[in-house]
C-alpha cells in the first residue's frame, strides 16, 4: 500500500469491526471508545464505503473490500509494531499513527470532523524516515515545540523518546529509559540524530543494521 486515501471515524469503525482486533492497539490508539463501535456507527461507516465503491457487495451478507482497505485492515488487527507520534506547539498539535504488519505499512493522521488520512509507506524504507519527516518540520515551524515517539509491540509497550526547541533554537533529547540522562543545548541535527538511534534501539527488528 503506498497511496493515500481518507476515512471518517464511522468508516474505520467498520474496518475494526471486520478485522478482530482483539488484543490489537489500533483501538485505543484511534481514541475509539464503546460510542464509536455501536452498530448503527458501523453499519453507517459500511453504507458510507459503499457509495465509495470502497466495498462491494458479495454473496448473502458478505462484502468484498478493496484492496487498500484489506491492506489497512490487515494493519489495525495483527500490527507487528505501532509507532505514536505527538507534535505539540503553543496553540497547535498534530500527529500520527505508524502501523506496520508483515508488508503492510501506513501512518493514519487524525483530521478535522473526525477523518483520518492513511498514507501508505514503502516497506523497503527505513520505517525511521517517515517519522521523522512528520516531526522535523513541524518543530522547525513551531518553536517552542515537542515531538515525542511511542512505540508499542510484543517487545515493548509504552516505550518513548522525546525531541523538544525552544525558541532560542536550543534543541533537547530524552529518553523514557533513561531520563536522567536528557540532553540539551543540542543543535538541530544533533537532537534529531540522538532521535533517530533512540528509534532505532526500540525498533531494532525494523530498522536496517547498516
């Protein structure tokens, strides 16, 4: 998957409910309460994708999905990882979710009215890149201004590292592993090196050795 398409709340609630997600993240991730899964939601969502074309109608009560739906329903149940990133300014915030399961990957960022937009990532990058392309530009923009990673999978839950500048350009690093030894007065590219190992240590199955 590595085109881009759009789906409201109810959409995707449909998606979760198809794709068992139990033990899956993807739920609390999406701040999806018991409301946003109800069944008049979902079967809202269902109509939505079929006047979409997303969804076909297949034999008796089943629906065939496109191709881009099943590789995102295949991301929200079995993700081998989830990546969260926060980006928060005075006065503005944004984010995203990195899913990846097998050859599937896709970050899925909340928009306005309750949308979201999934953007499919090559799975022969490095699954770094996309996030910190999120976070650079946002922090060079915004200052004073955090973006902070937190990773969820088998082999860690909750893990997070933060980059932080302040107005004066003076950049910061630390690590939920080991605060006390946060970095500061850092230049630009320093912090987003010290991000870029911090992720790569949390993701090491996922990140390229060389």
């Amino acid at each position: 998957m590595t085109d881009r398409i759009s789906l409201t709340a109810a959409e995707l609630a449909f998606l979760l409910s198809v794709s068992g997600t139990s033990g899956s993240p993807a739920p609390d991730l999406l701040g999806f309460t018991d409301a946003d899964r109800t069944e008049p939601v979902i079967a809202a969502g269902l109509g939505s994708l079929l006047l979409r074309h997303l969804v076909a109608p297949g034999q008796g009560q089943q629906v065939e999905l496109a191709p881009e739906l099943v590789a995102i329903t295949e991301g929200l149940a079995r993700p081998r990882i989830c990546v969260q990133v926060g980006l928060v300014a005075d006065q503005t915030a944004d984010g995203a979710l990195l899913f990846e399961s097998g050859i599937v990957r896709f970050l899925l960022a909340p928009r306005a009215y309750r949308c979201f937009d999934v953007t499919g990532v090559d799975p022969a990058v490095d699954r770094r890149e996309p996030l910190l392309q999120l976070a650079r530009p946002f922090l060079d923009a915004h200052r004073p201004a955090v973006a902070s990673f937190t990773a969820h999978s088998a082999q860690v839950q909750n893990a997070w590292v933060t980059v932080s500048v302040e107005a004066d350009d003076r950049w910061s690093f630390v690590s939920g592993s080991a605060p006390d030894a946060a970095r500061s007065t850092l230049t630009a590219d320093e912090a987003m090196e010290q991000i870029r190992d911090a992720l790569g240590t949390l993701l090491p199955e996922l990140s390229p050795t060389a």
